[in-house]
C-alpha cells in the first residue's frame, strides 16, 4: 500500500521559498495527506526562538503576511516538523534555542530519506 506522506526538505532560506515550502505544506496537510517538514542548512536559523533572534541579530525569514498563518494552520493540521542536527552544529544552535511553539524533532536525511513509499520535496 502506498504511504501518502509528503516531505518538504527546506534547505533554502529565502523567505519566498520558505513561504512556498509552508503553503505546500499546508496544502497537503489540508487535503488530507500526512506532511512532514525537514529544516536543514540556514533555514534552521528560523526555529530560533525571538529573543535569541535578536541576541544574535538574526531577522528570521517568517515574515511574508500569510508565513505565521501557514505554520499555525500547518501544526493545527499535524504537520511533523524536523530539523537537521547537523544544520544546527553547523550553525552554532543548541536544541534548548529553538521555539517551544513547534514540536521539533531532532535528525538527520538518512532517517528523512529512509522512507520508500514517501514523496520528497526539496526546496
């Protein structure tokens, strides 16, 4: 039988295509498929929490006017949300800055890929 989950992996970050990665997203997830987003590279910088964003002069890449209204209506509809454990060594994160509003799993692409019957999505 074949899994339905659609995987976005975002490794860009610019803010367009990270708007466009949270309305497929959420698109998916509203016609019923399970969504999964993976959050690599410098796109993890977005899951920082506010203030650190700030202490570290970061301006987070969520700020087209529909961004935040995608997130919530991508948790509301239980999107699975990762990020790369190695984006975030990279980019000198620890898992206790990230936001406390996403429920974010910890990984890395070979559990992401390891599904055979899922669609994969890289932006």
């Amino acid at each position: 039988m074949k899994n339905n989950t659609l995987i976005v992996i975002l490794h860009s970050n610019e803010k367009e295509r990270i708007n466009y990665a949270l309305s497929i997203i959420a698109s998916g997830a509203a016609i019923g498929r399970n969504t999964e987003l993976f959050f690599t590279g410098k796109s993890v910088t977005n899951l920082l929490t506010s203030d650190l964003l700030k202490k570290k002069k970061i301006n987070s890449q969520f700020n087209f006017s529909n961004t935040n209204e995608l997130l919530l209506a991508s948790i509301e509809l239980k999107t699975k949300f990762h990020a790369c454990s190695g984006a975030l060594t990279d980019n000198k994160i620890n898992k206790n800055d990230i936001r406390k509003d996403l429920k974010i799993n910890l990984t890395g692409l070979p559990e992401i890929i390891s599904n055979k019957n899922c669609q994969l999505l890289f932006i």
